[in-house]
C-alpha cells in the first residue's frame, strides 16, 4: 500500500491493524556518464514498493533529495544541507507519530545520507530524552544494498567495478525499473579511480566523469531484477520484524 494513493480512511484502518511505515530516503546528485540523477530516490523506492505490495505494509512518499554537496559541480544534483535535512526529517516523523505510527523505518539509497538520518534521529529522541519521557516511537534505517545477503547477489553479478559511487547494481536497479532510461556510453577508463573528497570543485577534479570505483557500463534490467528480488525478500523480513518489536512505552 502506498501512502501517495491511499485515502485517509484507508490510512485510518491500516493503523487500526499495523503501526508501521517505511519511508524510501535518498539523494538527486549525479550518478556518472550513464547513471539516472535520481539513482538513490529510485532504488531504495523501488524496493520498498515491491515489498510491500507482497508484504501488505505502507510505504509513504520519497524523501528523494539529501546530502548531495560533493556532487554539485556536475549538473542536475539538488542538495539539502544537513540542518536543512534534519529539520525536514523532523517534520515528516512529527506527522506521522501524531497519526499514531510508532515504527518508522527508512529504507536509504545514498550513503551520504547516513550520518545526517542517525543525527535527525537523535535530534527526534533528544526531546523526549530531555524532558524525562519515553519516546513513544522508534526509527529505524539501513542501507538497501546492506539488507542481509544482497552484497553476496551483487559480488556474484560484479565480481569486479561494482565501485562505490554509480555503481553497476544501483544503476541495474535503475534500469529495471526505467527501461526506457538505459544509456549505453563508453567509458574511460573502464574502472574509474577511488578516493576520497571535500568539496563539489575537489570532487570533480578527482572524478572528473562522476564515477568512483565503479564500471557502470555492465549494468543490466536482468541484472537489476536480480537485485531486487534478493533486496525485497531481505526488506520483508526486517521490516516484519521492526513492526512487531514490542511497542513503544506510552
Ligand atoms: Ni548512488
């Protein structure tokens, strides 16, 4: 069930039977010569839906720009900074726990995003921490490509160049649910450097074609099907298990 198209009523009774909801967070930065923008929204979106379609949960809408600064130089990447995040994350969780959700969890497509979703969270629990209350819900996050036995489904597909940034399985994981998006482009050299970075200048002198670590062009709809299938099944089972936790003291 998908927040988007459900009406308050249906919304009503879904909380009469489940206090749950999974939110897809990512990014809109640039993902290398044949990678969509929207990369890190579309994965993690793409496999919360087909989750729950066969789990029976509700998935609300996208939080699909983060923390994209490094990615700036290139066109077409959107960014949040992190205050900005923090706040917005604030108010989407506000929302939903005055509705009576208790289980937020957010399915995320960008690792850049981590350290400012584990912030938001603590910044959510500080209030109720320093007024001496029990906080009468729980957050969670995890990263889709860290859902349990995905890494070894892309080490098997990507033996070599999956990368870290627009790597070949997010982009697959693109392709399968945009096939009429796929790009076919020549990359040099076929396996782009790796490193670190600060800033959007320093990132794109370092990487000049957007790409880190990876060699994108083996990215495949099969591929990306494969992909999904395995990070589906995975987001089920966690997200059944993080609903049933036992509920927040109220
Ligand atoms: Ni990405």
């Amino acid at each position: 069930m998908q927040l988007s198209t459900a009406s308050w009523p249906e919304v009503e009774a879904y909380l009469a039977r489940s206090k749950g909801i999974v939110i897809p967070i990512g990014s809109h930065e640039q993902h290398g010569p044949n990678g969509l923008i929207g990369t890190d929204a579309i994965c993690p979106e793409t496999i919360a839906l087909e989750a729950a379609a066969e789990g029976g949960f509700l998935v609300g809408p996208t939080f699909s720009v983060g923390q994209a600064q490094h990615h700036l130089a290139f066109p077409g990447s959107i960014t949040l900074r992190p205050s900005t995040m923090i706040a917005a994350m604030q108010d989407w969780i506000a929302s939903l726990t005055r509705h009576g959700f208790t289980r937020i969890y957010f399915l995320n497509g960008h690792g850049g995003n981590s350290a400012t979703i584990q912030a938001a969270f603590s910044e959510a629990y500080a209030a109720w921490s320093l007024r001496g209350e029990p906080a009468p819900f729980a957050l969670a996050a995890a990263n889709w490509w860290e859902l349990p036995g995905v890494s070894g489904v892309i080490r098997r597909i990507f033996p070599v160049g999956d990368g870290s940034h627009a790597t070949a399985s997010e982009v697959s994981v693109t392709y399968y649910r945009y096939p009429e998006a796929v790009k076919r482009v020549e990359m040099t050299p076929k396996i782009a450097p790796s490193g670190s970075f600060r800033d959007a200048a320093d990132y794109r002198r370092r990487f000049p074609d957007g790409r880190i670590g990876s060699d994108p062009s083996q990215a495949s709809v099969e591929a990306g099907a494969e992909i999904v299938a395995a990070a589906k099944r995975a987001l089920t089972a966690e997200v059944v298990k993080f609903f049933e936790a036992a509920p927040a003291a109220s």
